[in-house]
C-alpha cells in the first residue's frame, strides 16, 4: 500500500506533498474530508506501534481540551483521533510496510528516500 494521510488545509502538508515529488500510484486522503475509519487507524497501529505515536501533541484541541494534564491511555489516543481529525499527527505516510508519521525534516526526507527507491 502506498497511501498518505495529510490535510489539504494543512499548508505544511501541502508542501511536503510537493517536496516528495510522489508516483502516481499513491493514494490521498484528506482526513477532513474522508475520515479516517477504525480499520484504518488500527493498520496505522500496526505500524507505528502505538495510537500515542499517531496523536499530535501540537493540535489546538489538546491544548484547548488541556490534555496535558491527564493521563492518557492508548484507547483515549485511539477514541480523540477517530473523533477528531487534527489529533492525528500528520502526515502519515505509507509505503508497504514502512510508516512516516509527522513533519520533521528527518521524517519527510526519510519518506522521500524510500518512495524514491521503490
């Protein structure tokens, strides 16, 4: 699979998609548009880990909500994501079976190396 999970809204998302330069064969989801189902988190899940490795600490929300101030367990990551979409961290990047999750520089250019070898 070859998939990206970003925000179209998102102008650090819209210009790492330009940076990576992406194949054709990859496919787009806007999580606002297209929420990101059970499964899909769950197949996030499976790669990365954890939800925790999935959920930004950065969102608004989580400062407005002043989640940090609570203990959060993996199922509270996993249930503000699927009911928020700007809890995830974003992009996520998915080539086969290697995640990118985030928008350090080292992640983005991580992610561009291996799309570009495949």
């Amino acid at each position: 699979m070859k998939k990206i999970y970003y925000l179209k809204t998102c102008s650090t998302c819209v210009r790492i998609l330009k940076e990576l330069n992406l194949p054709s064969d990859f496919v787009l989801q806007d999580i606002k548009t297209e929420e990101i189902t059970v499964k899909q988190l769950e197949e996030m899940k499976a790669l990365t880990g954890s939800y925790e490795a999935l959920f930004s600490k950065r969102s608004k929300l989580y400062k407005e909500m002043d989640l940090k101030n609570q203990k959060l367990e993996e199922r509270d990551y996993k249930q503000y994501i699927l009911e928020h979409y700007t809890f995830l961290s974003r992009p996520v990047i998915i080539i086969c079976d290697k995640v990118f999750v985030g928008n350090s520089k080292a992640v983005v250019e991580a992610a561009k190396a291996i799309i570009h070898t495949k």
